[in-house]
C-alpha cells in the first residue's frame, strides 16, 4: 500500500506540472521539450515526433504559423548540445541574428557610421568603428589622409591616396592616380588616364601612364589609338592654354600661352611667370610709339598690337626654343642697348629684324657694269648731287639683277660720268637703261647690342649707333650673321668678334657697312673667326679692321676698306691669319697710311684680289716677327 501511495503521489504532482504550464505558461505554436519535442495547440501540447538517435528533430517545427499568433521579433525556440541557441523569426525560419538584437541584420552602433565608409573593429563594447576609408558607389577608393600599402594594388577606376601610396609589387590603376605626398611602386605602374603626385614617385619596374601602342609616323595631337610618338607635342597640349594668364596661380602650375603669333609654355614661380620652352615658330613685333610691354595682349602684331621695346621682346623668349622666332622692328630710335644670352637655339634661330625707309626711286637712263676683278658694279643715272646717296642701300626693282641689294660706295653728280658706284661682288648680270632701283636708308636705329654666348642671332636690316662697343658678339658665339646692317660708333669698336666666337660663313655677312671715328672699326680677337663679302668700313682713326690673338678673318667679293684721311692701317694683323679672296670682284683698300700690316707672326694670304688706291704703302710684313704677307 505504502508503495501505491508513493507512486499516486508523483503522478498527481506530475499532471499539476503539466497544468500549471498549460494555464500560465503556454501560448499557441510554442513548443515544450522533455525528450519529446510537444507543441502548445491552445488547448494541450501536442507531440512532434522526436529525430533519430535521440536527437531532436527540428524540420517539424519549419512551417509552423508563428506570424499568425501575433508574436514580433526573434524569440528562443530550441537549444541543443553541440550549437548555439535557435530562434525562429516571424517567417518561420530558424536563424543568429546579429549583436543588438531587433530587425532584420542591420548592424547598430551608438554613433553614426558615415555613408560609404569601410568599417573596422575597435575592440571596445561596440565591435566597430568607422575607419575613414571610403568606397563609393562605383567602387572608387579614397583613403582621405592614409596610407595605402600593400603587396598588390588593382584598381578598376580611381584610386586617392590622400597621404602615401606604397605597393610592395604591382599597381594597376583602370582609372586616375592621385597621391598627395610620395608614392613608392615596388615592380610595375600601369595608370589608364591622369597620374597625379604632389611629392616624390619611385618605380622599380616599368612605369606605364597609357597602355596603347605607338604608331611609326609621328601624328601631333593624335586623339586615337595608337597614341602620337610625337610625346612632347601632345604631352604640351595637355596643359592650361590661353592667351591670357591665370588670375590665380599657385606654385609650379603650368600654363600654354598662346597669343596670335606664338606658344610659350610658362611656370610660376611663386612671384612670376617663367617661360620654359617655346612650341613651333615665334614671330613677334615692336612699335615704339604704338606698342605696349604686356605678354598677354601685345606682340602679335604691328602698331597697337606690337611691343613697345626690343628688350622686352627678346625677354619673351624662353631659355629653350622649339622653332625659328623672329622680332620685326618698327622704323623708329630706340634708345636700347640690348642684350641677348642664354637662350638655347637647337637647330633653331632668332632673327631680329628692322625697317629699311626709301630714300628715292631710279630710272637707269644708260648701261651700267656689272663688276669684274678692279672694277667695281654700277649704274648710270643723271640728276645727282655728289655722293648724296653714298654709303646706303641700293636694290634693283627690276630686270636681270632684281631683288640684289648693294651699299653704295659713291655717286658722281651730272657734270661727271653720273655713275653710282657699288660695293660688293659682280651683279648677275649688267644693269640695263630703264632698269628700276630703289635707294634706302636704315630706319630702325638702336643704341647697341651685346650677343653673348649664343647661336644662330641673326642682324638684319638694322642701324647702330655707339660710342663704344656697338655690335658686340662674345663667349663663343657660333654661326651668327650680319646682313644690310649700318654700325657707327664715335669711340672704341665699331663691331667686336672675341672669345671663340664664329660670326658668319664664306658666303654670308653681306652688305654690312661700318662707319667709326673712334679707334678701331672691326676687331676680331681671342680664337675667333669672322667672314664678310660685301664689307665697307670708312673712317676708324687707327684701324680699319683688326685682327689678332689666334683669330681668323676672311675678306671676299668687293669689301671696301676706306681710310679716308689716312688711317694708319686698313687691314691691320697680329698674330693671327687672314685669307683675301675674290670670287669675281676684288677687295678695294685705300686711303690708309699701310694697306696691309702683318706683325707678331701674323699671316695674310691672296693679298693678289685687293686693289690698291691712295695709300702710303700697300703692303707691309714685319720680317723679324716672321709675318708674312703673300
């Protein structure tokens, strides 16, 4: 009996159990497990079946309606050996959801996480934080300040380094590159539009900005593939270009500036913008009353468009020149001793070139000479006074000799032969009655100009007038020309030629007449060489033309050396070489105390093409000195 008491006991405790759950614990579609998995039908719990070996088998539990006994959110719904607590959400569906509990995943934090941000663990109690890199919405990366390091770097559109960029092996940019303050790339960098580096770039292997091909023939400005080999032409045109300057310009930007006339490619220094290098030909112009010194507008042309002075156009030009530049002077007085150096020509030249003024019309009224060995070329022409064109430019209009200039040595009046007599060599053909002529006078005149240094400055058409020094050319000066150019200076040198300086060729230098009462009219000095044909120097008080000191100078086709009042030398020699030519015309030295004069080793041979008038004697060598004159 004892032992039924006992065992009614446990039962009646048992079934209250289950009545307390049923009234006070128990809603619908819960579940309650004892081995059995059961499930609350509002009425009693129902069994569910339970899985093989023991284990519970959950499958039943999938399509319970949970949604539709109004439960919300996550609630627990099993726990087994072996995993993590289950819950079942509002679908039906068993699931983990994510720290913080609530919704449908989304991750929570206390602050507010930037839009676009890659994020990072913290360590703290909220897991996360915003890292302040970013990615957006087409997959562009920026680090807005940080550093990017890695082994390899592979993006597909823009990549931002605010800070460093350091690839320890290959980076492939699809898009721009932009790194604030250095960049090392261990192996290759390929970037497929615009490469920006605000400090230092370090490549190990091969840096490549567009992947295209390069076509055999250069194309300038090509805008398809495969891209132009001409690079500089196109990496130029990249640039800022304009004809007016930046309002604004920071340190080091770089601007095309590119008036009518000329490209100029510019930095700033900080204070001033600095030409670098010209692009294809400069032509530029100067006007001394019209003009006005301002790159941005003036130069490109004449009167008001031009500069006003020489200077400032020769400071326009870049320290490098991509093609020819030339400077057209207005026929005015320019009160400037210029100076031109340190500007590289390449294969390129500047020529500075000024305005010849006509002086009157011709009409030959008889034959004239062509020009042979002593007899210098002339025209015939009545209405003159004496020698009232001597010592300008003579160009034939018209017939066999037209476009020919010659200086004019001298011109009779109507009671003599009424002949104009002309420097230089024989005309290409005799000048003929009603042949046309036009004389000219320079009309560009500028105080003086000091070449230094420089290759290939030409002279044309210009006047100088000086006390001293007036043409100057120095410093290894090479392959620089003289052509219809007047110099008269009161003082020391006319034209000076020093310092392994080379001015003109066998063929070149034509029409230059030098006019000086001070010391000497053309010295040539210190290793230097100089060429004229066409020549006339007149009234130097010592000598006509000096050359000394290891130099040459070479006289050919009708120069004219006049002492007029008996200068001491005409062609004066000291320790130096000289070579008197005449193609068709003789050199004509007369009027000087000594012709020729060799001293100190000096040599000057063919002195057979010179004529000689009116000097003391002719010809004189210093034997002691061995000079020597042939």
């Amino acid at each position: 009996m004892k032992r039924l008491f006992l065992i009614i006991v446990s039962l009646i405790s048992i079934l209250s159990l289950l009545a307390s759950c049923t009234a006070n614990d128990a809603w619908q579609d819960d579940f309650y497990t004892t081995g059995t998995i059961y499930s609350w039908n509002g009425t009693a719990f129902v069994p569910l079946g339970t899985g093989g070996g023991g284990t519970n088998d959950h499958s039943a539990l999938i399509n319970l309606d949970y949604a539709s006994a109004g439960h919300t959110g996550f609630e627990p719904a099993i726990l087994y050996p072996g995993n993590p607590l289950q819950y079942l959400d509002g679908t039906g569906n068993f699931s983990i959801p994510a720290g913080g509990g609530g919704g449908t995943g989304n991750v929570t934090s206390n602050a507010n996480i930037t839009d676009h941000s890659v994020t990072r663990g913290d360590g703290g109690a909220l897991g996360i934080q915003d890292s302040g890199v970013t990615i957006d919405d087409t997959d562009n990366l920026n680090t807005n300040g940080g550093d990017v390091t890695g082994f390899d770097v592979n993006a597909t559109n823009d990549l931002n380094a605010g800070n460093n960029l350091d690839v320890t092996d290959d980076a492939d940019i699809g898009g721009n590159l932009e790194v604030t303050t250095w960049a090392i790339i261990g192996d290759n960098l390929t970037v497929g539009d615009n490469l920006t580096v605000t400090g230092t770039i370090t490549e190990g292997g091969n840096g490549v900005l567009n992947t295209g091909d390069v076509d055999d023939t250069p194309v300038n400005g090509a805008t398809t593939d495969p891209i132009s080999s001409n690079w500089a032409y196109d990496h130029i045109n990249e640039y800022a270009t304009g004809s007016t300057f930046p309002v604004s310009p920071w340190t080091g930007e770089m601007f095309l500036h590119s008036p009518t006339g000329r490209k100029i490619l510019y930095t700033y220094s900080g204070t001033v913008w600095q030409p670098i290098i010209s692009i294809g030909s400069m032509t530029l112009y100067v006007d001394k009353t019209d003009g006005t010194d301002d790159r941005d507008h003036h130069g490109t042309g004449v009167d008001a468009s031009a500069f006003k002075t020489v200077q400032y156009a020769i400071d326009t030009i870049p320290s490098t020149i991509g093609g020819n530049v030339t400077i057209y002077i207005n026929a005015e007085t320019y009160s400037e001793s210029l100076t031109i150096g340190g500007i590289n020509t390449g294969a390129s030249s500047i020529t500075i070139i000024g305005t010849l003024t006509l002086h009157d019309n011709i009409t030959m009224d008889g034959n004239g000479v062509q020009g042979t060995t002593s007899t210098q070329a002339s025209i015939h022409e009545h209405g003159m006074t004496l020698n009232h064109y001597q010592n300008q430019l003579l160009k034939f209009t018209s017939g066999s000799n037209n476009g020919l200039y010659r200086i004019i040595d001298s011109n009779s009046n109507d009671a003599g032969t009424a002949n104009i007599i002309l420097c230089g060599r024989a005309l290409t053909a005799q000048p003929l009655t009603n042949d046309t002529a036009s004389v000219y006078d320079w009309g560009t005149i500028i105080t003086s100009i000091s070449i230094s240094g420089m290759h290939s400055v030409k002279l044309q058409d210009l006047a100088f007038s000086h006390s001293n020094y007036v043409v100057s050319f120095s410093d290894s000066c090479q392959g620089c020309d003289l052509t219809r150019v007047s110099i008269a200076g009161s003082s020391n040198y006319g034209l000076f030629v020093g310092n392994n300086s080379i001015v003109g060729a066998a063929t070149s230098n034509p029409e230059v007449i030098v006019k000086v009462s001070g010391v000497i009219g053309i010295q040539v000095t210190a290793g230097s060489s100089a060429y004229f044909m066409g020549l006339k120097v007149v009234s130097a008080t010592w000598w006509q033309v000096q050359c000394d000191t290891n130099s040459f100078i070479f006289l050919a086709g009708g120069c004219v050396l006049d002492g007029t009042n008996k200068a001491p030398h005409g062609f004066f020699l000291q320790s130096a070489i000289s070579n008197c030519w005449a193609p068709d015309v003789y050199n004509f030295i007369r009027n000087c105390n000594y012709g020729v004069y060799a001293t100190f080793g000096a040599e000057v041979s063919n002195t057979a093409y010179n004529s000689y008038t009116n000097n003391n004697t002719n010809e004189s060598a210093v034997a002691a000195s061995y000079s020597y004159i042939d």
